[in-house]
C-alpha cells in the first residue's frame, strides 16, 4: 500500500499516474477509430463489430469501469500538478521564459483537455448510451435493428451469425454525421483531442524515459504523425457522410429515412431487439 500511496501522494507517482493512464487511454482511442472506420466496409461489418462487444457481458461492462478510472485518475493527476505548478513558480519572472519555451499544444493542454472531456459525455450520450439527436433529441430506450445480411468474422471467426437481428449501429453514426452542425462539433472535438494527444504521447515518453537527446526530434516528428494520421481517420468519417461516399446501407434505418441523400428524420420506437 505504501507505493500505491506514494503514487498519489507524490509529484514524480502523479506524473507516473498521467503516463500510465494516458497509454490506455491513447490505446483505446486508436481501437475506437479502428471500429469506427469499419462503417467504410458496410453495415455487416460495424453492426456485427458493435454486436459482438456487446455479448462481451461483463467483460465490457469491465473495460468500460476501467477506463472510466483511467480517465478520473487522469483528471485527477492534472488537475494536481497544475495546481502545484502554479504554487511552486508563484509570481516567479522565469514563468515568462518558461511560456515562450512551451510549445502551443501544450500550453493550451488543460483547456483542450476539458473540451476533449465534454465530447467524451456528450459521444457517450449519442451512441453509446442511445440519445439520438439527429433524431429529434429523443432519448431512445429501444434503438433501430439490423438484420445481417452475411457473417461477421474476427480472425476468421464467425462471431455473428447471418440473419441475426443486431443493434442497428451503422444507422446511428450516418444519420447522427448526416447532420452538418454534429459533425463539424466533432471534427473540432477531434482536432482538439488531437492537439491534446500530440503533447501528452510526447510527454508519456520522457515520463517513462523512453525519450533522450539522439532520438528526440525523430520522436517528435513520429508523433506527430500518429498524431495527423489518428485525426484524418476521424474526420474521414462524418466527411465521407456530408461527402455523399458513404451511403444510407440496404436494410437499415437510415435507407428507410433517406432518399437520395435528403434524410426525413423521425424517432423510431417500433423496433427492438428480441428478448434473450
């Protein structure tokens, strides 16, 4: 217990803390993307993808706590040592130099960071937790259904069999981008999430001592790059939407509604899925 309480109680475990924390959490973005982008491979793919994380049960309901404490303890980390940096440099002139040393991501770090956490509640509220706002804000209890057309294999797998009805999930994230004001919101969350991700990866490494003076630049530029990769696949998505590349699908809600992409959006309570 003394070393898990060190880490709380000091500076150098705090920062420990924001590392280890900010690796799972920069896992978990990429795995979302990765899951995301299956909605370019059609309606089987990211219905079957969203149905098998659901038959997890209680392994997801345990990655989903685990990451919530990943993201609390974070904050938490943070908030801390942003208020002991401002204790210990108090009205200090080298606070200036220090400034223009900074580079811009992170000196914008928290304010990013809070915006990043609004988006966090407000994504879990649209497509996780089922309030659909493109369809009139309704908070919807009984979401659409999908039937597959075809099997869904993880590693060859079949995990989700043909004719299964599913969580009509592709629906959710097209009609949800069919809407220009929802998808420039979450391109600019992105963007911000992006800015916040290029300064903590760098960050996570010099905390691990991962990082010194012969490979630091090369370092810097391979984040950045993960950096712009991991933004243009996000905004490739709502992009393709508004873009007309991606299409209401066969047999979803969203090829009910729309009609030569001109979407009639109403709230759909009808369906649900069969009892288990």
């Amino acid at each position: 217990m003394t070393l898990i309480g060190n880490l709380f109680r000091s500076s150098i475990g705090r920062k420990f803390l924001m590392a280890v924390t900010g690796l799972v959490l920069i896992g978990f973005v990429i795995g979302h993307l990765v899951g995301n982008l299956q909605i370019f491979s059609g309606a089987d793919k990211i219905n079957g993808y969203a149905h098998f994380l659901h038959t997890l049960g209680p392994a997801l309901w345990a990655a989903r706590i685990g990451l919530l404490i990943c993201v609390a303890i974070h904050i938490w980390a943070a908030v801390v040592l942003s208020v002991e940096n401002k204790v210990s440099r108090g009205a200090k002139n080298y606070a200036v130099n220090k400034w223009i040393q900074a580079t811009w991501a992170s000196r914008y770090m928290r304010w990013t960071g809070f915006v990043v956490l609004a988006f966090i509640i407000y994504h879990l509220a649209q497509f996780t937790i089922g309030a659909n706002w493109a369809e009139g804000g309704n908070f919807k209890t009984r979401l659409p259904v999908y039937q597959m057309s075809s099997d869904f294999h993880i590693l060859g797998f079949p995990v989700v069999a043909k004719g299964e009805l599913v969580h009509d999930v592709y629906s959710m994230m097209y009609l949800g981008f069919a809407n220009p004001i929802i998808s420039a919101f979450y391109i600019l969350a992105v963007a911000l999430l992006t800015i916040h991700l290029l300064h903590g990866t760098d960050s996570m490494f010099q905390t691990f001592g991962w990082r010194n003076q012969s490979w630091a630049r090369a370092l810097r530029k391979i984040v950045g790059l993960f950096c712009l990769l991991y933004f243009l696949g996000n905004a490739a998505i709502p992009g393709a939407v508004l873009a007309g590349f991606v299409k209401p699908a066969e047999g979803t809600r969203a090829a009910a509604l729309c009609h030569d992409a001109s979407c009639s959006v109403v709230a759909d309570t009808s369906a649900q899925l069969p009892r288990r």
